[in-house]
C-alpha cells in the first residue's frame, strides 16, 4: 500500500439506537461524537438505523405480508372480464 491516501482503519463503536445494542470494530468511518466503551477507552460512534439486533432477518420477527389479498386486488383491477 502507498502511505498516505489510505484513511485512517482505527475502532470504532456503532450503535444500533432502536434496539439498544452497539458493537466495537474497526472501520474508516469517522465522527465527531465519542462513546466510553466497557474497557474505559473512549471511542467514536456513529449511530445505525438497522444492524443485526434490529433487522427481522436477523431476529426472526419478520412481517407477515398480507400477499393472497394484493393478488386478488390485482385481479379485481386488471383480471379478465
């Protein structure tokens, strides 16, 4: 690798606000707000809609979509006289 056009890779917190869970890794991503982690060092974090402790793939609490009524609506509109 060249020195000096690679960003900074350096720990990082996200945390995930919804289901109240965050997560230290590495990353390039920076932020202004700092976080004390569990190990008294201090870390920046940037907050994340969705991780794997929110996602319904992840939690197995998916929605049910309601696809038979969207067919038959479809059919109503579009179907054959």
């Amino acid at each position: 690798m060249r020195p000096g056009i690679h960003p900074e890779y350096r720990p990082v917190v996200f945390r995930d606000r919804a289901a109240d869970f965050a997560f230290l890794t590495r990353s390039t991503a920076t932020s202004d707000r700092t976080i004390e982690w569990t190990d008294g060092n201090t870390y920046p974090v940037i907050d994340v809609e969705v991780s794997s402790a929110s996602h319904p793939f992840y939690t197995g609490r998916g929605r049910v979509i309601d696809t038979a009524g969207r067919v038959e609506r479809f059919q109503r509109r579009y179907g054959r006289s």
